[in-house]
C-alpha cells in the first residue's frame, strides 16, 4: 500500500437526509442501505478509482454532513474541490433552497469547483409523480444561469448515479490539463493562510 | 518505552489568551440561517495554539476525583489496558475500587415498572426514538427516568421520550421554578414527590432537569445529567454555546443539535447500563499483554505533529491508548467517544473527520477526529484526535502505517481472535458461586467485568444489577461515611464490595 493519491477533490453538499450519504454508498458499494437513516457526522472521505478512457482518475469523495450544526467547518470540505455535487431531494422544496445557498457559497469561494446539480430520490418521483416538490425546469433553468450540470437520480435504484459521477470525472479528465501545473490533487496544507482569513461568519 | 510518541518541541502556548487568531479578516458568506457563530470557535477553527490553554479541568468531576491517571509514570506515553484474570488481581498495588453486587431489591420494583421495562426494552431493539409518544399518557409518565434539557429562556432543546414541542409548556414551568429560586439567590437542587424526584442541574446556558422514579440519589441522578450537558458541549464547544445565547436568547437550539439525538439517547441508556460510566472506568478488551505491546507499539510508531491521542477500541472496549507527552484524556471525555463511535454507523462508510470538543480537557475549542475502521467488517475502529482541522491526509496516512506494521505481526491475529470473543464467563476466575463482579484498577482507569450470567441478562434484570452496583458503589463513596468494604446478604444474591490498597473486588454470590 502507499500513500493515497487522489486526482480529484470532489465534494456532496446538500441539506440533511437529502441522500448525499446514499449516493455515495450507491456509487462505492452498489448498494442502497435500507434501515433507520442515520446522519453523517463531520464528513466522511473514500477515495473511488474510475476509469475514464485509457486513464485511472481516483476521485476523493467527500460526504459532508448536511446538519447546520457543521456549516461553519465546512469550508474544509469543499476547499479546493474540482467538482461538487449539490444534492437536494426532489420531494422537498426547501432542500433545493439549501442547493441554492450551497452554489452561491461555491461561486463565492471556489470558482474553479464544477458544479453538479444532483436531484435525488427520484424513484419517489416515478412511484407518484404528485410527489415532486421541485419543478424540472427551474432547475435547468437555475442550472443554466450558473453553468452547472443537472441530474435526476435514485440510490434506491442506482438510476443515473455511475453517469454523475462518470460525468464528474470525464470533465475532469478533459480540463485537468489547463490546470495542472497550478493545482493539481489535493493538498490540505496549502493555502492554509488564505484559509484562515476567509473561513468566518460575520 | 521511550516514548514521546509524537513529535517535541512544539510549543502550545496561546499568546494571546484567546482563541481566535489575532490577525483573522473577515469576509462575507453567502446569507446562511445559522445565527453567527463565534469566529474561531466554529466548528473547525483550527486552534492548535489555544487548544492547550486549560490543561484538565477536573473542578466538576463527579465526587469521587480521581488523581492524575498515571502521571507519575516513567513513560511519555500509556498504555491502558491489560488483560485482568482473577489471578492477577492480586498483584495488582493500586488502590482500587470495586462496584457491587445484586441483591434483592425488588420491593422497590412494582410491576408496572416491570412492564414499563419491556417497553423501553422493545423501543430500544426498534431503534425507534420514542418521540411519536404522546406526552401526556400515562406510559409516557411511567418511563423510569426522564432527562430534559432547556435553555434559560425556557426552550426545549431535548427530551428523551416524547417530541419537544408538546413539552414546551412543562419546559416553561421547570425554567420559572429554577429561576424563581435563583432569584432569592438559592439555588434549586431536586425536589422529591410522590414516588418521583426531580433533579436540576442550571449550567448556564442550558437548564438540565432529570425526573427519576429508581432509588437513585440526587448525587447520581445530577451526575448523569453532567454527562448530557458535556455531550452537548461536545458538539457545540461552551464558547459557541454562551454566544449564540448571548446573541439570542430565545434561540432554538435544537437546530444546531439536529440529528445529534441519539447520540444523547444512547448515552443514557449507558448510563443505565454501563458500569464504566459509574465507576470512571472505561472496560478494557482482554488480550495477551505480548499482543498489547506490539499493538501499542505498532500505534506510537504512526505519529504525526498535531496527533494529541491515538485510541484503539474494539466494539466498546479499549484494546490500547497512546497519547501526547503530558496531555491526559479525562474518563468523561473517552466516555463521549465511545458514545460517539458505538452509536453512529456513519464511521463504517469511509474515513470519517469530525470537529469534537472534549470538554472535560478544554470547553473552548475543538479537536479533529480521525474515525475509521481497520476493516470493513471489523470492530476495530481507531480514533485519532488531532488538533489541526487541515491535518486529514497526514492522519489518514498514521492509520495506514499503523495498519501495515501491524499485519506484519503475529499480534494482529491474537488481537482478531480477542477481538472474536471480547469476554469471558465468570468462571474463569475460579472463585465457586460467584455470579458476577466489576474490577476497577484505579492507577489505570480501566475495569473489567465478565459476561452477563443466564440470571441477568434480561434488560429490566441487568439494569437492577447496575442499580445494585450503584448501591455499592454510593456505600463505598458515601459522601460523609464511605465505608471499605460492604457485606449484603439477600433473598436472591449477596453482595460485597471492597475497596483496597491491593485489590478490590465485589462479588455476588448465590446464596
Ligand atoms: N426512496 C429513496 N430514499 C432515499 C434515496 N436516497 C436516500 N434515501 C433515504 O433518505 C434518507 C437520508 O439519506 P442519507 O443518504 O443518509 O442522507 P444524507 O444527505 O447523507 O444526510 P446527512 O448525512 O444528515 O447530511 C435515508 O433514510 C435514505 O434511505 C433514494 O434514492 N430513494
Ligand atoms: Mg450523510
């Protein structure tokens, strides 16, 4: 074994119980955990290889928890990510308030992260479609104006999961080069400076 | 063993006497709903020259403190936890103290409580929070012990059986009662009526109040209610607490707290269950003290700078303990640990990093704490506390090299087996008719206890059998005439508890 080596920082944000923690166990395990939910604490890290062309990308997954209780801190988690994945769940408008408030922390601090709308729990949806709480077409209209991807997924089914994260990698894939000899990977104990003088609420 | 295990020459010392950075800039966040939270003190501020400010604060530990754990001790570092057969005991030259043993005590137990048992019983095994109950039905009166938790404005925070909402009002009541009292400048301690006894403990800013109808004392029953606010505290820092209160008084914590209530859950039904949390003690994981060295070996080689503790538990016991040169972990807060690993199954997913205050070692900031399991579908899980929230990677890499010096010794299969069976029938200490018994070494902090005998492996039996405990262990610690040794015969145990300079041992033996 070696050190961990990871390609790309990728980050789950979301309101809590919106499924970030399903989707990723969907796209590490294939599996769908049923029982009590049980909510992340902190954030959980599992670095996932995938295959894009001929090249292994290995993405650093970040699986925040979504309680207001880890608000503050969670600049640590997303800081230098090339990609993040911000979930709301299609049966609850008020988790894609939450969505929104993510992107605009995003566009504030990390211009360079990708953005991935992910509506999650849509086999809900397909059960009754009277469940949907969150219109279609705002979002891509919402994902347009920021130039971001959307998603329509289900951890239950594993519908449309490997495509978001493949869709993740694969843009990384192509835009690694531009940025390369800046950034490349990530390193916590860079720009630890810049950190501390942006990290804080009023 | 020499043994700093981590680096010398860091310096922790807070030049300023405060947490927040001198020279931190503000910048504006997107609008969030939470309330500001203090700068420096949110979760994750890394503080890693204020974290040390305190020392230990041991001011508010149950009566009983305890000195120093191991601080005359040649080592840098200690190493807790050895293996504990009745043969060893004798050497041991600590003082000690023992918990107690079962006696008949039924009297006190009407059969409704009985019943009442089962019930929490099956809520338990449901792993359903019993907040759908309605408040007020006579079973949710008739749970045994009710634990509340307010703000000073008289807002619920938690409840333990029923939804905060519909106790607003009663919360409301407990608040004017305390604050009635305080204006008079007296302080209320319990109030004891009909069969029940209310107990409060004001820790500003929250109002703690536990409602028991067991024969537990008012001492142990504020005790308890220490341990829910530190659990708090664990979680928000006290510094973050008195500022948002500050901010606003009515504030609603509970969202904040969203989604940390079975983590206050599980705690009490430690408490009711644990004797660990009576005794100071946390049990320790029987293993060969050769596989032990090399464990704790194995842990101290995988240092880093801001690595403070390295603990290794299997399942809730302590398999070792590594920890920074002079820097002590206090009971209370490994006790919030293992609360913290036992009750969430989220540290199976990945590498877990979490912010966590312990506040018995500093109330003021947070630690990161580095979770994961060895192995997916191992019980082994290694707890690595580090005082810089950027330090992820270098911590991940501790745990992989602690892992492959490991695996290369024949130690990690003794300590897999150990971990197979973690205990171990009372027979095994060779002494006939004893059905029972907790052994606590008070130099180490750690006790030892065998497996639960056929007679008590009922809930409602096994939590008569830490009352009987809690019996002992107040005879022992009486505050104005602690007693060395106790003898108690009854109809379907006998008890005895023995506190020694050599050894101490309780015993429960049938009659
Ligand atoms: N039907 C359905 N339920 C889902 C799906 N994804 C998640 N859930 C359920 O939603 C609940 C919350 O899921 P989590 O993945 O734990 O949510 P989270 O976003 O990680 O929550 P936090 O960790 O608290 O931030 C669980 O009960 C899941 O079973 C899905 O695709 N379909
Ligand atoms: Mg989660």
């Amino acid at each position: 074994m070696t050190a961990m080596r990871v390609d790309a920082k990728v980050v789950m944000l979301g309101k809590e119980s919106v499924g970030k923690t399903s989707l990723v166990e969907r796209y590490v395990h294939h599996r769908f955990l049923v029982g009590p939910y049980q909510n992340t604490i902190g954030a959980a890290f599992v670095a996932k290889p995938i295959n894009v062309g001929d090249k292994v990308i290995t993405l650093g997954i970040w699986d925040t928890a979504g309680s207001e209780r880890y608000e503050a801190m969670s600049r640590i988690y997303y800081r230098g990510a090339r990609a993040a994945i911000v979930c709301y769940d299609l049966t609850d408008s008020s988790s894609f308030l939450r969505a929104r408030f993510w992107v605009k922390e995003l566009q504030t601090f990390e211009e360079h992260c990708k953005i991935y709308l992910c509506g999650t729990k849509n086999d809900l949806i397909k059960a009754d479609r009277s469940a949907r709480q969150v219109d279609y077409h705002d979002v891509t209209d919402f994902a347009d104006e920021i130039g971001a991807q959307h998603f329509e997924t289900s951890s239950k089914t594993g519908n449309n999961v490997d495509e978001l994260f493949m869709k993740v990698a694969e843009d990384f894939s192509n835009s690694a080069f531009e940025l390369m000899p800046e950034e490349k990977g990530v390193d916590l104990g860079q720009k630890k400076d810049s950190y501390f003088y942006s990290c804080c609420h009023n | 063993m020499a043994a700093d295990v981590h680096n010398k020459g860091v310096t922790w010392d807070a030049p300023n006497g405060s947490l927040v950075p001198v020279d931190r800039l503000r910048s504006e966040r997107s609008d969030s709903p939470t309330p500001g939270l203090v700068q420096g003190t949110e979760p994750g501020a890394g503080q890693e020259h204020a974290m040390f400010m305190h020392a230990q604060s041991f001011e508010d530990l149950a009566a009983e403190s305890e000195s120093n754990p191991d601080s005359d001790q040649a080592e840098d570092q200690s190493v807790l936890g050895e293996s504990q057969e009745a043969s060893e005991k004798e050497g041991e030259e600590e003082e000690q103290r023992g918990g107690a043993e079962p006696e008949e005590e039924q009297k006190d137990q009407p059969e409704e409580n009985q019943k009442q048992h089962q019930k929490q019983k099956q809520e338990v095994q449901t792993g359903v929070r019993g907040k759908e109950e309605d408040v007020t039905s006579e079973a949710w009166r008739r749970h045994r012990k009710h634990v509340f938790v307010l703000s000073e404005a008289g807002k619920p925070i938690y409840t333990r059986y029923g939804t905060e909402e519909a106790l607003s009002t009663t919360m409301g009541v407990m608040m004017a009662l305390v604050s009635f009292v305080e204006a008079e400048k007296n302080i209320i301690r319990a109030i004891h009526a009909d069969g029940c006894r209310v107990v409060f403990l004001h820790k500003s800013p929250l109002v703690l109040v536990g409602v028991s109808q067991s024969s537990q004392s008012d001492r142990e029953l504020s005790r308890e209610l220490q341990y829910v606010y530190y659990q708090i505290v664990s979680l928000l820092t006290l510094t973050q607490l008195n500022h948002i209160f500050q901010h606003k008084q009515n504030y609603d914590l509970r969202r904040l707290l969203a989604g940390s209530e079975h983590l206050t859950d599980s705690l009490l039904r430690l408490l009711d269950r644990d004797p660990g949390l009576l005794l100071n003690a946390v049990m320790s994981l029987p293993l060969s003290s050769s596989a032990r060295d090399v464990v704790s070996t194995s842990l101290q080689a995988a240092k880093a700078k801001s690595l403070v503790f390295s603990i290794l538990l299997a399942g809730n016991r302590l398999v070792t303990l590594v920890r920074k040169k002079d820097q002590y972990l206090h009971h209370m807060d490994l006790h919030l640990l293992f609360n913290l690993v036992g009750s969430s199954s989220s540290f199976r997913e990945g590498e877990g990093w979490t912010p966590i205050c312990l506040p018995k070692f500093n109330t003021a900031g947070f630690f990161h704490a580095h979770i994961s399991y060895l192995e997916p579908k191992s019980d082994l899980c290694l707890i690595l506390v580090s005082t810089d929230r950027e330090d992820f990677f270098n911590l991940s890499d501790c745990k992989r090299r602690f892992l492959e010096r490991l695996r290369k010794r024949s130690a990690y299969q003794a300590l897999q087996e150990a971990v197979q069976t973690p205990t171990y029938p009372v027979s095994q200490v060779g002494i006939p008719e004893l059905w029972h018994f907790v052994y606590k070494s008070k130099s180490s902090g750690l006790y030892t206890s065998p497996e639960l005998p056929v007679p008590y492996q009922k809930e409602e039996e096994h939590e008569r059998l830490i009352g009987l405990y809690r019996y002992l262990h107040s005879c022992l610690h009486h505050p104005t005439r602690p007693l060395r040794s106790v003898y108690r015969c009854g109809d379907t145990e006998n008890l005895f508890a023995w506190v020694s300079t050599i050894t101490t041992a309780a015993f429960n033996k049938q009659v």
